[in-house]
C-alpha cells in the first residue's frame, strides 16, 4: 500500500470534517426513521452502554465526536486519537468535557505506551489497508490491559455496503460538497475473522452482533 493514498485518504478527512455529521445524520440519530440501518446503529449503541462503567477509555479515530459522546457516558477518563485536528477540534466543542484528552496521532505510525481498560474504534477498521491489518491489531491488543476488552464497530463483508461499492475490493472515491474527488481505502472485513485475529492475540471468544448494514465486535482480553 504506498503512503500517498493513506495520505490522501487523510487529507480526504481533514476537508470532510465539516460535512462529516451530515452524512450520518440518517442512520446514528435515535430519532431517525426505524429503517434497518439505524435499528443495528442502535444496536451497537446499547451494546457498548452496556458495558456499564469503565475505567480508562481510548478512542481511534473519534472524528467528529458521534461515539465519543456514548463513550463519555461509560468512561471514567476518556483518550480520543485521530489524524484529523480539524475533526478533534469539531470534537472537543461539541463535548466540552474536561475528563476528554484529545491526540492529534497518524494510526499508521501509533504505537501505544500506554493501557486502557476498553479501547474502541468505529468505522475505522474498514480504512486499514489489509497488508496493515496485523500491525494495527497487534498495537490494538498491546494498548488493552489484561482484562481490558476491545470494542468494533464497522460495516461487514457481504452486507448492503452502505458506503457504496469499493473497487479491486479495497478502494473508493469519494467527493465533497465542493467537487474535489479524494481516493480512500475501504475494506469490507469479516467480523468473525477479525474475532478469530483477536483471539490469536490472547482475547476471548468474540460477541458479535448487527445485520447487513452494521455489525458491533466486543471481546475481552485474557
């Protein structure tokens, strides 16, 4: 995968950040029309509410804040990463919560030094090139603390691809309001193969939840 795609694919973010909750304004507002895909967004929400109470929370790719806000509810410090500024600034008004430490970090090139007791990731999963895929779990697996657990949520392999097709099964174009065309990585994973990674890197059994649109991962460490 060379560099100058994730690269556009994060320029692509940076400029998208003002539009971002617009786009998903459909499917992750609770008053929005029952129709499947914000039944499973749903889904994934009471998932991770019920959880209960958690210690020290890390977020990837928090973007504009949607799944932080749920993580606020549960955390007792919360960590939000993304390579983004302009969505953590976008992230930080929105929340204006003291307890909220924002990192402004290149997932590609993160290495955790520290462990949290959950740390989660939304919809970005699906941007980790596959040739990438194990250094990213295995970073993932290294910022979880022994008992700690790992939380997913993304778009499955073989659903209704509610982001559009992608091309050579990795790729996608996509364009802002303004008309400038970014290219990006978009990977349909299977849920029960990444459980199956995770339990390779010293997780418990998966619980896997979802349909067609949407599908929630939620595993322990050992």
């Amino acid at each position: 995968m060379h560099d100058d795609l994730l690269h556009e694919q994060l320029n692509y973010y940076r400029a998208r950040a003002a539009e971002y909750d617009e786009s998903l304004q459909s499917v992750g507002d609770p008053g929005a029309a029952e129709s499947a895909e914000a039944r499973e967004w749903q889904e994934a929400v009471r998932a991770l509410r019920g959880l209960g109470p958690q210690g020290r929370v890390l977020e990837l790719a928090g973007g504009t804040g949607i799944w932080t806000e749920e993580l606020a509810r549960i955390a007792g410090e919360l960590t939000v990463l993304d390579g983004a500024p302009e969505m953590l600034a976008l992230n930080r008004a929105k929340l204006g919560d003291a307890r909220i430490t924002y990192q402004t970090a290149d997932l590609f090139a993160w290495e955790p030094t520290e462990r949290y007791d959950l740390v989660f990731f939304a919809f970005w999963l699906s941007h980790v090139p596959p040739e990438r895929l194990d250094a990213f779990l295995d970073n993932v697996e290294r910022a979880v603390a022994p008992g700690g657990r790992v939380f997913v949520v993304d778009e499955p392999a073989g659903g209704s691809e509610v982001s559009g097709p992608n091309a050579a099964g990795m790729y996608q174009q996509r364009t802002l309001r303004d008309g400038r065309a970014f290219s990006i990585v978009k990977v349909y994973y299977d849920p029960t193969e990444i459980g199956r990674q995770l339990e390779q890197r010293g997780f418990a059994p998966s619980a896997i939840g979802g349909g067609a649109h949407f599908f929630h991962l939620s595993s322990q460490r050992r």
